[in-house]
C-alpha cells in the first residue's frame, strides 16, 4: 500500500465497443463517465484505490452472459463487483479492466418452504432474504456486520462468515446451487438441490474463490428454520486481555454459544461518538457480547454459566437482554462498529488474521505492542469465538510516513497470527491486500496447485486478474 499507483483514469472505451454493450443492458446501464466511476474506485478497504475503464450493470444472467462475450472477444479483463463492501481490494479494477456489477440483479427467484430453499439473483441484500423467509418461519443464517448493506453474490464470492458463524458456519455451508458465467460467456450450472452428479466438488471450489473464476448470477441456498428462543448478554470488561480470557473460558466449559464477539475500548468509544452510539460505558476496555440460541428449555442455564465465566475472567458488569428490543440494543455497537471508524480518522486498514482462541489473549497483547511501536491506533472488534480477528489500522493516507508505518504494522500482525498456529484471513478473502501475504502460509506447490485451479475455470486469466495469487515477478514482495 505505501507504494500504491495514483487512480489514473484509464483510456476509454471506443464507441463501438460501448454501443454493443448498451445494445445488451441499455444506455444508462454503462457507465464511462469519470465523476460517476469514482464510486468505483475502492471497496470497503479505502487503502486501496483503482479507477475502472468502465462498469456495466447487466440484469439477468443473459446479460451477462452477452457482456462477457463481448468483453472476452476484445481480451479485456472483468472484475466482478457486488455491493463494494468488501475489506480486502478484491473488486478493485486494475490497467484497463471493466467492472461488472450485480446491483440490478436483485430479485427473488424462487422460495421454496417446504425444501427450505431460496434461489436468488446474486445482487440480493443479504438480510433481504431472510425478511423474505420470515412469514414462513425460516431465515439464512450467514450474517456478515454489513447485512444490511452486503449481497449474496459478493458473500458467496468470499464465502463470507459473520458472527454466528461460530454456531452456523459460513456461507459455503449454505450453498446448494450456482449458475455461474464464465469468462468467455459460457453458462454453467454447478450442483443443485436433488442434483448431485458425484464427481469433484465444483461448487465447493468455486464458492470462496473471489470472482476469479467467472461471475455467480443465480444462488441456490439452504435456509433454516428460526430458533425456539435467544438469549443475550453484554458483559464489560476493564481489561481487553480478560474479555479474551472469558471467551476462553466460556468455550471450556462446554458452551456453545451462537456468537462471541470482542470490542475493544477504542471502538466502544467511536460508536459512543457517533450515530450508533449503544450505551456501552466509555471507560470500559471491552465489551463482549455473547448469545444462546436454540430450544427455550436449557437456555437460561447456557445464559448463568456464561455470565458465572465473564465474572469469574474480571467482567464489572454483565446486562442480559429481556426483549428483542434489549437484544437489538446490545448488538447494536458491534454490528455498526465499522461504521463509527470515522470518528478517529481518515481512513482504516482492517486486517483479517485468525487464531487459536486459546491464543486470544497474547496476540492481542502483541497486537497492542505492535501499534505503540508504531505509534499507531490500532482498534480491535472481532469475532472472538472462532478467533477471528479484526484489528483496524487507523490512519491518514494523506500522511506518507504513517502509510508506511501501516504497512509494517500490518504485515508483522499477520506473522504474528500465522506464528501462533493461525492464518492470514477469517472471512474478508485476500483480493489485493493479502497476496503479499500467501506466502505465509502457502509453499510454492501450493500456491501452483491453486494456479492450476483457476486455469480450470478462467484459462486466459482475465476474470479479476490480480487478485488473490501473487503471480507476476513484483507479487508477493515485502512490504516497504
């Protein structure tokens, strides 16, 4: 990122170019304009920016089917795009690819209660499709903090996970269907409920592989029915290292909570600031909220040996929540924490490293020693349960040397995961930011074998080039 290229505009498409795409999806649907692409530019991972050639929003798997086609006859690159909430560079468009979008593909295309499936467009809102299911007393259990504003196309392009998926997994679990377009417009239908064919499992391969296969234009999933009760608990803490230890102790006791989630006395007091503020007490050092779901009987005994555990790890208080209101409430400051980092500055650089959760306690502590070393704020909010973490870097990209302390910073947080039995992504994928990373944790057969895989798929190597596998001679270098 120190060394990132300024967002040049790209030379333009030609006329002829740009009048057979509109013939596929219509004049406003292509959008060349410079001030209209800067929404573009970046993800939900602002470190980065690219400006892209140009974007189409298709409608219908047909359209993309024929937009492909024409982009693939010209040997331009494609770089597929949901929502743009992603926090790992991986919808950015690089040289002179064009930005495919599934904003318009929104619909529902089928909902089946009595299988419990839903088949939906890839452009879907991820928590739209369980407020479809809930007449029918079902709901989709993956559900990333950016529910309200993610979709199940980029969820299933990063196999997104959330914070029950401590509980319920991740969306690969979830996934029973794909019609997926290849790069050359090709229309390919992988797995299906009631269809298996036997053989590998492409549709496992390709949900997680960050639009660098082709792009998903109709998704099959399971849904589940809601549970009998919830019961929720916030408990605060003085310490981070403590909230660590209960989730520790929480998980040892033989407890399995639907969610456990850590944050820490910087964001608290940025959601405080803010429009999301939660009534969390400023002076904490973590919050950690924890919740039970399931049949009613048996809860509340989940709910006091839990509160016993948050106690016992040094928690100052412990409120539960009596309503879906109260529940609501308690979650609030976690599920809009990423949204309150405005309060503290310009921009953020979220890392994504996962860890044993019986190592919470000393990455952590070597997270924070790793910020004041750096002279750098460093904001932790995560899904402790499943040792996912979340330490946000934040910074002013306008200041050059603290980019460049951001960049060290960063790259020894991910050392330190990896070195304590961890790895450099939960659920944010590894897009642009992370492929200096792989190395890591994968050897140089790994890292072909992977190769060889996306060849299967994407043989010219035009769909979101540039992402995930460090594959050209300057990939994959230290970072400054």
């Amino acid at each position: 990122m120190a060394d990132e290229p300024p967002s040049i505009l790209p030379d333009p498409l030609t006329k002829e170019l740009r009048d057979r795409l509109c013939g596929v999806v219509g004049d406003a649907w292509v959008i060349v304009d410079a001030d209209r692409l800067l929404a573009y530019e970046s993800d939900g991972l602002t470190a980065y920016r690219r400006t892209p050639r140009a974007v189409v929003l298709p409608k219908s798997t047909d359209e993309v089917s024929h937009v492909l086609s024409i982009l693939s006859q010209e040997g331009i690159p494609v770089v597929p795009r949901g929502a743009g909430t992603g926090l790992s560079g991986g919808a950015l468009a690089d040289g002179d690819a064009v930005v495919v979008g599934t904003a318009r593909m929104t619909s529902m295309l089928s909902l089946d209660p009595d299988n419990r499936l839903a088949r939906v467009q890839p452009g879907m809102i991820n928590a739209n499709l369980t407020k479809a299911a809930e007449p029918f007393g079902l709901y989709y259990a993956p559900d990333p903090s950016s529910q309200s504003a993610c979709t199940l196309g980029g969820n299933v392009a990063e196999n997104s996970g959330g914070p029950h998926c401590l509980k319920y997994g991740v969306t690969t679990r979830y996934v029973t269907g794909l019609t997926v377009v290849t790069y050359d417009g090709e229309i390919v239908e992988l797995g299906g409920f009631g269809r298996e064919r036997g053989g590998y499992d492409l549709l496992g391969v390709f949900v997680g592989s960050e639009g660098c296969f082709g792009i998903a234009t109709e998704i099959e999933v399971r849904l589940l029915p809601k549970p009998e009760g919830v019961r929720t608990l916030l408990a605060i803490f003085d310490r981070l290292e403590d909230a660590g230890t209960a989730v520790t102790e929480i998980m040892a006791e033989g407890l399995l909570p639907a969610a456990l989630e850590i944050i820490d006395g910087p964001t608290i007091r940025a959601v405080e600031a803010s429009v999301f503020a939660a009534g969390y007490p400023t002076d904490a050092e973590a919050a950690l909220v924890v919740e039970f779901d399931g049949i009613e009987a048996g809860l509340a005994g989940d709910v006091e040996r839990a509160v016993a555990q948050c106690s016992r790890a040094g928690a100052r208080e412990v409120r539960t929540a009596d309503s879906a209101e109260e529940r609501l409430a308690l979650w609030s400051g976690r599920k809009k924490a990423f949204g309150a980092m405005g309060q503290i500055a310009n921009d953020l650089m979220v890392q994504d490293g996962t860890v044993p959760r019986s190592k919470l306690t000393e990455v952590l502590g070597r997270i924070s020693e790793i910020g004041a070393r750096y002279d750098l704020t460093i904001a932790n909010v995560f899904h402790a349960g499943d040792g996912n973490l979340h330490p946000n870097l934040l910074f002013d990209r306008s200041n050059e040397d603290e980019v460049a302390r951001v960049n060290r910073a960063s790259k020894e947080i991910m050392a330190v995961c990896v070195e304590a039995g961890g790895t450099i992504t939960g659920e944010h994928g590894v897009g642009l930011d992370k492929r200096r990373y792989m190395s890591l944790v994968h050897g140089p057969d790994e890292l072909d074998a992977m190769r060889r895989i996306k060849w299967v798929f994407d043989p010219l190597g035009r769909m979101n080039p540039g992402k995930v596998l460090p594959d050209g001679p300057d990939d994959g270098k230290e970072a400054p």
